[in-house]
C-alpha cells in the first residue's frame, strides 16, 4: 500500500509540472486519466 501512496504522489508531482507548461485543462485530465489505466494495468501484471 505504501508504494501505492508514493506512485500516486509522483504522479501528481509531474502532472503539477506539466499543468505549468500545459495548454489546457482538458489535456492534463486525459493524460491523468492514461497514467492513472497504464498504471493499473502494470499492477495486474504484476
């Protein structure tokens, strides 16, 4: 669980930095959205 925690908070870290050069709103929720399905799909991998 702890990794889950950490994951999570990179994740928002580097959507925090992308949102500076980001152009729109929209953008930074879909690419949220694909890292947060790509990451699910690893841990069932796992």
């Amino acid at each position: 669980m702890p990794s889950l925690v950490k994951k999570w908070q990179s994740i928002q870290r580097e959507l925090d930095e992308e949102d500076n050069s980001s152009s729109s709103e929209e953008d930074r929720e879909s690419t949220a959205q694909k890292r947060i399905e790509e990451w699910k799909q690893q841990q069932l991998v796992r």
